[in-house]
C-alpha cells in the first residue's frame, strides 16, 4: 500500500509541481533553490523590505477606484519615474486623448519633454514595499460557532479593516489583505499608490497593435506591444495627487536593460501581477465553465462585436470612441473560445478526474478523513451540476445587457449621487454634482447613441433566446404590448425619452435634481428590472458554498500532499515566475522558433489592411537597414520571443529579465495551444509572448526620434 501511494503521489504531483510551472509569491523564493535553476540573483536581491531589491522595480497598474485590482503590470527603466508597459494595457489612457485632430491611436504619440507628457487620469501606479501573513489573525474566525459562511466572512471583512488601519498610512502607504490557498492563508500587502500617471510615448497602433485580433493570442507574432509613462510624486519623493508641480519618482530600484540578447534555454524571470488562475478547480468546475461559462461569454461576444464592427466601419469618430471597448471584449471572448478548444484539446477534464480519483482513495483509507471529506466531492458535483444554466443566463444579462449597454451602467453611477440629493446636504450635495459633471463628461467623451441603442435591442433578442418568458423583465413585455410589438420600436421610443442619452438634458437636470424625476425616466426602470433578474440569478449561482467547498478540497490537497511546495492560484498579487527561453511544436511536423524577426514583420504585411498595414517610415528603415545598433549575433532585430514562464492576464507588460535582472523584454501575450493554462500548466505547449527590447528600444529610437529617452537608461550592451 505504501508503494501504490508514492506511486499515485507521483503522478498528482505531475499534474501541479513541473519545473517551471508556478506563479511563485515572491516571499516563497527561498524555498525555490532559484540560482541552482539558473538565477544569478540571490532571493533577497529579488525581494527585500531592508534593502532596494528588483520588486522595487515592478508596478501595478490599476484604477483609481479599484486600486489593488491591477489590470496590468509595468516596470521601471529609470531613475526619473520612466515606465515601460504594453500598449493594449496604455491604449484606454491614449484613447482618452485622441481626437480626429490628435489622432494619437493612428498616429502614435511621443512627448518631446516632461510638459509635454498627458496625465492618465483615474489611473494608480503601485509598488509593493512589504508582504506580512496576517493569517494567524484571520484564520480562527472560520472556527466560530454558528456562524454562517456570509457571517464568517463578514467578520474577516471587518478584521481585515482594523488590521489594515492599523498599519496604514493613508498620505503615503496604503494596505489590502488578500486571500490564498481558497482562503486557508491571507497576507497583507503593504504599496506606495501614486495617482500621478502620464504617457511619455506610444507608437501608432500599426506598431503596437500590429496583427490585430487575428494574431491575438497567436505565434509567431510580430507586434510592438509597448508604451512608456512615467510616475510622479511630490517634492518629497511621495506618492500626491495629480499636480502640475509634481516632480518625477525617484524609485529605489530600476531595471537595467540589456541589448546582449539571449540564446534559446537561457533562464529568464518575470514578475508582474497575475490576475487570476484557477488551477485547483475541480473536474465539476471547469465542465461547468467549459459548457456554460464560455460558451455563455462567447455567444454574448459574437454580437457584442458585430454592433461595435458595424459602427466603427461607418466613421473614425465612433472608430476612436469605441476602440478600446472593442479590444477589452475581443480579447475576453477570443479567450473563451481558445480556452475551450484547451479544455478539449488537451483533456483538461479527464485530468482533473484523475486527480479527485486519487485523492479519493486516499481519504477512503482513514476514518477521521472520510468524516472530514467524504461528502466533498458529492457536494460540489451536485453544486456545479444545478448551477450550469443559472450561470448562462446570469453572463447573459451581466456581460450582456448590462456591460454591453453603456447607457445601463452610467444610470447606475447615477444611485449613490441621487441618494445623496435625497439626505439634503448642500454641502455634500455640491461635492457631488462636481463629480457627476466630470462624470458625464468622461461618460460621452465614448459614447454614441446609434450604438448604444443597437446593443440593447441585440441584448433583448439575446436575453428573449436564452432566458425563460417566464423570468424576464417587465419591459420585455411592455415592447411586445406596443401597436408595433418589436424591439426596435420600444428601444427607439426609450432612447429618445431618456435623458441618460442626452448630455446638456442631464446637464439641465443637475442644475435642480429630483429623486422624482429621476424616477420618472424610463431607461432608470429598465435598468432596476435588470438588476431584479441578475441578483435572481446570483442568488442562485451558489457562490458561497462552492466557496465553503474549495476551501476544503484545498486543506484536503495539503493535507494529502504535507511535503510538497505549493503556490496559490493568481489574485492580483506581486508573482514571480522562472523558465527558459524556448520555442516548442504545437503539432507533428511543426516547430516554433524561440524569436520573430524585423523580416518576418514584412513577410505578414497586407497593405490597406486594418490589422497587418506597415507604416511607411517604418519600410524606410527596414529598406535602409537602419537598425544596426539593435541587432543580434545574425544581423537579424528580433522583434518578440518565447519563454515557458507561467503567467496569465494581468501579467501584461510585465518584465522579462535574464539571469541577473536586466531587462529583455515585455510580457504581452500567451499562447494559442495554451489557453486552458489557466486550469491547468501544460508544460509542452505553455509559453510566454513577450516584446523583444532591443525592437521596443529602436522604434524609441529610430523610429520615434526620441533617443533623449534612452539617455535616462541603463543600457548593457
């Protein structure tokens, strides 16, 4: 029996501990051996609270609102604030200040000096300074008695607020608790926020966007996914507001970069802020994502987009205000579909059932786990299998109706300002219509009503598929009740009546606001019916006790594996991932090299084409040969290489280092035979896409002109 566990120890083990599987949390690497795997840097020069280490160098970018939330990761290149990101992740910022007549997104954007540079507003830059486990705080809560799972976690809401407040510096440090392990551990992450974000330089988007959605996700790839911002503090090198007077951040540590270029197996780094990864679900989880969650994104993308292509074709004002939209839910859907062809692809499922197999049999051999554990897998069977249509539906109307109507959740934003009218404070009353004018200005700096009202009638037809009659909103039936009983005619009637659409009407209407009247307005009631059917839908998805179930299936996995070294799915945290520069076959008879060429660029071009058009300067220089300086050993400027690092969404823009921490690259994408990677490491086809800096530092360059950027640099060559 002991032979028959090491045996079945070995094979689960295959499944989660491969050599270069792992979104490592940077106070793990001592426990990682990373220089017998080919790091030249110790652990402590990586991450240290007492000293400038490379995580000095890494930042978070996220939204003012949410600012723990990254969507993307970025690092600096000097020691006067200097960011280097992608440029899918910079492209809302460059959007907000593109105009037909500074038509930054076709054009590129290069600021010739620091007044030059556009402040990114709502958007935070933040550095992680210290990770404390607070666990020991947090973790005996769950053992309340009586306490349901919404009142424990409730509790930890309210403990992690003191613990936070009780180390926070809200003029300079801020704090966020985090859980780990399906919430069987939480640390503590103590960042500089600055608030102060600008763009310093983009290329157009037939650089930095080059391939378009047909090469997302796709190798070889041949794109310049970069842009360069620079973060700003106050005289005292302090994280402030926004302020012309602002100075550039002095940071403790910045990335050296190195020209010297790589060799495939050489080792490689990446730290950045993965955003989510769930590689401990169970075989009853991803069938459920397989057959209804993606297939529930793809069906509402399908439409989605057909409505954004259809308008954006028409003019390149709509073209402008609606880019980043199109690109946000392009993305999101083309990884439904590569996720699922993954799932199937490479047996994900079958995998997973492997796995609960042997952990079954080994809580079948003691008493006290079989008390503890055997219902566990009956639970989340049955809890996954009765919410697979509630989940279909509850996308429907959220990523559907609700995401893809513009006009639904700017009313929304609208609830907290009405319900300040209603307390009848001048005072605070004056503060927030301050607010809602800079709301609504931002709201219809991206907004046109022809798309917005073709969205909602696709949305309804949508809902009217895949929703029961019995369960959809009143206004469904009040369209069908019309002279004319269509969609078409009740969203037209809406839309003209409602003064969400309409930005000196709600202009007017803040002059003297009224719960009444906003009451009155119509889109106001179609939004309240929606929210009914969603939080109906929610209410029944199951969260909490599948919640209440993945926590213990994990204290199940640690406790059947008590040796081995785990790392905790991705939340938005700092991570650290290794590997080697490596190309891979996807298929018999096929292999990828490691790294794409400037040649290669031109062998894809389709002039005229929206997606694989070349700039015109840009043949110029490639005729001319003027990129000497950034070549590799072959005379070739690679333009974007492969490693088999481990990361997910959220990691773009982060930082690709060699062996001693210089900079080689930027992380931008992943692999198109990998999209089930976030379920599941598959160790063969998984790899990173990242920008080769030597092809980020020539556009800077040569390109752009803006070499006076490289001087800030410390350049290895």
């Amino acid at each position: 029996m002991k032979r028959f566990f090491s045996l079945q120890l070995l094979v689960f083990l295959s499944f989660i501990s491969i050599a270069d599987e792992g979104m490592w949390l940077v106070n793990m690497l001592n426990q990682l051996n990373i220089e017998q795997k080919g790091s030249v840097l110790t652990p402590e020069e990586i991450y240290s609270i007492n000293q400038s280490s490379v995580k000095d160098a890494i930042v978070g970018l996220g939204d003012a609102e949410r600012p723990f939330r990254f969507f993307c990761s970025s690092e600096f290149v000097s020691g006067q604030g200097l960011v280097f990101t992608n440029y899918h992740c910079a492209f809302d910022m460059i959007q907000n200040h593109t105009t037909i007549d500074n038509n930054y997104i076709d054009n590129g954007f290069w600021a010739a000096n620091n007044a030059e540079e556009l402040y990114a507003e709502g958007v935070t830059a933040s550095v992680v300074m210290q990770i404390i486990d607070v666990s020991e705080q947090i973790l005996p809560l769950y053992e309340l008695p009586d306490f349901s799972w919404k009142q424990i976690q409730d509790s930890i809401r309210a403990l992690s607020n003191e613990i936070i407040a009780s180390v926070q510096d809200t003029s300079h440090f801020k704090a966020h608790i985090s859980p780990f392990f399906e919430r069987n551990q939480y640390l503590m992450f103590v960042y500089q926020v600055f608030e102060d974000v600008r763009i310093v330089g983009a290329p157009p988007r037939t650089i930095g966007k080059f391939g378009g959605d047909t090469d997302n996700w796709m190798w070889p790839r041949h794109t310049g996914d970069f842009a360069v911002l620079r973060v700003y503090a106050d005289s005292e090198n302090k994280p402030t507001a926004y302020s012309p007077q602002n100075k550039p951040f002095t940071p403790r540590h910045f990335l050296p970069i190195s020209l010297k270029g790589y060799e495939e197996g050489d080792f490689a780094f990446i730290m950045g802020f993965p955003g989510s990864t769930d590689r401990y679900k169970t075989s009853f989880g991803v069938d459920n994502l397989f057959k209804y969650g993606n297939t529930s994104i793809i069906a509402v993308g399908d439409i989605m987009l057909d409505v954004y292509k259809f308008y954006m074709n028409q003019n390149d004002s709509i073209r402008i205000k609606y880019s980043a939209k199109y690109d946000s839910m392009s993305n999101y859907w083309k990884y439904a579909i590569g996720q699922n062809k993954g799932i199937a692809a490479l047996k994900v499922i079958a995998q997973k059932m492997q796995q609960e197999k042997d952990l079954l049999a080994w809580i079948s051999q003691d008493s006290v786990r079989k008390a503890t554990y055997d219902q566990l897998f009956e639970n989340l069977e049955n809890l996954y299998k009765n919410t697979g249509d509630v989940r279909y539906m509850w996308n429907v109307v959220n990523v559907g109706m609700l995401h893809a109507v513009d006009m639904l959740m700017f009313i929304y934003e609208w609830f907290e300002f009405m319900y300040i009218v209603d307390m009848q404070d001048p005072v605070e009353t004056l503060l927030a219509k301050n607010d809602m004018i800079k709301r609504i200005d931002d709201f219809f700096k991206e907004y046109d009503v022809r798309v917005d009202r073709s969205q909602f009638i696709a949305m309804m037809h949508l809902m009217e598929r895949k929703i029961p009659e019995s369960m959809l909103p009143q206004y469904f039936n009040d369209a069908k009740k019309r002279k004319k009983p269509n969609y078409i005619a009740y969203a037209n009637k809406l839309f003209e009546k409602s003064m969400f659409v309409d930005k000196e009407a709600l202009l007017q209407f803040l002059e003297n606001p009224t719960l009444k009247q906003f009451k009155k307005d119509p889109a106001v009631s179609v939004l309240q019916q929606t929210l009914g059917l969603y939080f109906q839908l929610q209410a029944h998805l199951q969260n909490e006790k599948i919640e209440e179930a993945s926590r213990l299936h994990m204290q199940a996995l640690h406790e059947f594996m008590p040796d081995s070294l785990f790392y905790p799915d991705a939340n938005s945290t700092l991570r650290y991932t290794y590997g080697y520069i490596s190309g891979y076959s996807p298929r018999d008879a096929v292999y990828y090299n490691h790294y794409t060429t400037f040649e290669g660029l031109f062998q894809k071009e389709i002039p005229f084409d929206d997606e694989f058009a070349i700039p015109s300067y840009l043949k110029d220089l490639y005729t001319s040969k003027k990129y000497d300086a950034y070549t590799n050993t072959q005379g070739e400027l690679p333009l974007c290489f492969l490693t088999n690092n481990d990361i997910t969404g959220g990691n773009s823009g982060s930082a690709v280092m060699n062996a001693r921490g210089e900079l080689i690259g930027i992380a931008f994408d992943g692999n198109w035979e990998s999209m089930s990677g976030d379920i599941i490491f598959e160790n063969e086809y998984q790899r990173s896409i990242s920008v080769d800096i030597r092809y980020v530092l020539f556009v800077i360059d040569v390109y752009a002109g803006a070499s006076y950027l490289l001087d800030e640099m410390t350049i290895v060559r």
